[in-house]
C-alpha cells in the first residue's frame, strides 16, 4: 500500500513528476533470465530524496552507492552517485500502483505502459514464463527507452 502525504512524506504527485524526469522503467538480462526494475539515480548529495523516495514506497526496494569517474573517452566526470532501485516483482507492483493512481503526464508514460505489461506478466508467469513474449514485451519497453534517449540527444544540440 502506497503511503499519504503527512508531515515531511513526499507527495504523490511530487513523486510522479519526479519521476518522469529521473526514473527508469527497464529491464536487465541474463543469460537465462530477464527482470523488470525501477530506478533513480542521483548524486550522493542528494541523498535524502532518495531515502523519501524509498520511505514514500513502503521501504521496498534497496539503495545502492555508486563511486564517481573521471572523464573518459566515451563519458565525463561523475560524481559519486546513489541508486534506488527496486527489483522484486511483488514490490514492483506497488510501483505500478503508485504510477497508475497518479499517472505520468509526458513521453515517458508510454515506456511506463510497456514496462507495466512486462511486470505484469512476470507476476502471472513468474514460474513458467514463454521466452518469446518476454522477448516481445522487452523489445517494447527497449524501443521506447531508445526513442526518449534518442529525443534527448537530438535536443541537446538544436539551437534557439
């Protein structure tokens, strides 16, 4: 159950548009496995919206810290960095619960919607899941990851 507003507790729809602009909807896999999972990832001085962020959901999920880099050549500098990241599928349905209470208002909806379908069916299939919708489901949500990333890159250099 997500948890209401009171005192210092993120609101919900402070969460949602958080969300749309620093969460990801996707999926990793494994050689013989394919998992949904929802993340954030922020500076480490940041720290403290990742734990309202985890606090907000119910304590589900972990955090993770992530050392900085220097510039290379294929990324710059980063700062170290904390993950919340959620990756059971029991607990990705209170993600989904949130997100379909208080739904996201831009493009990253669609990838939320495909997402949505593949933790779905990882909760009805989680024992027998058929490898070719898995294989359908993450195309979608990869797709639709692509397009946002792509959308971004292309903004980053038109000019005003």
């Amino acid at each position: 159950m997500i948890q209401e507003n009171s005192g210092n507790k993120l609101d919900p729809w402070f969460v949602t548009g958080f969300c749309e602009g620093e969460a990801a909807f996707t999926y990793s896999r494994g050689k013989e496995s394919l998992g949904a999972y929802f993340s954030v990832r922020q500076r480490y001085d940041n720290y403290h919206i990742i734990n309202k962020l985890q606090d907000f959901f119910g304590g589900i999920g972990k955090i993770y810290y992530a050392d900085g880099h220097e510039p290379s050549k294929f990324s710059g500098h980063t700062k170290p960095s904390l993950f919340f990241r959620v990756t059971r599928v029991e607990e990705l349905l209170k993600i989904v619960e949130h997100f379909e209470k208080f739904p996201l208002q831009g493009k990253k909806q669609e990838a939320f919607r495909a997402w949505k379908k593949l933790v779905d069916y990882k909760a009805d299939y989680f024992r027998r899941p058929d490898r070719n919708i898995l294989e359908e489901l993450r195309l979608q949500v990869s797709v639709l990851n692509q397009k946002r990333r792509d959308r971004r890159r292309g903004q980053g250099n038109r000019s005003l």
